[in-house]
C-alpha cells in the first residue's frame, strides 16, 4: 500500500512545470536586477558629468 502510494508521488510530474516556470522567472528577475545595477551606475556617471558641465563656473 505505502510502496504504491510512494510510486505514484515519484511518478507524478503535476507540480514539475509550475516548479521549471519559477526557477525561469527566478533567473530573469536576477539577471534584470544585474542589468540595472549595472546601468544606474553608468547613468549616474553620465548625470554627474553633465551636472558639472552645466553647472555655474563648470
């Protein structure tokens, strides 16, 4: 009774999908935030060479 019960959890693959779907969505919500980590710095620079540019005395 146990060692059916326990094959047909082994052999079920219901959850599997939802499972792949999250570790995709993980690993695109962690690479955007590299992505934009990345690009704020470059954007700050850029802003701040510019403030100075524009700024009085600059």
């Amino acid at each position: 009774m146990y060692q059916d019960l326990l094959r047909s959890f082994l052999r079920d693959e219901d959850g599997a999908t939802s499972i792949e779907y999250a570790l995709i969505a993980g690993i695109v919500s962690i690479t955007i935030v590299a992505a934009l980590s990345q690009v704020s710095t470059t954007l700050q620079g850029t802003f701040s060479s510019a403030a100075s540019h524009l700024a009085p005395g600059g």
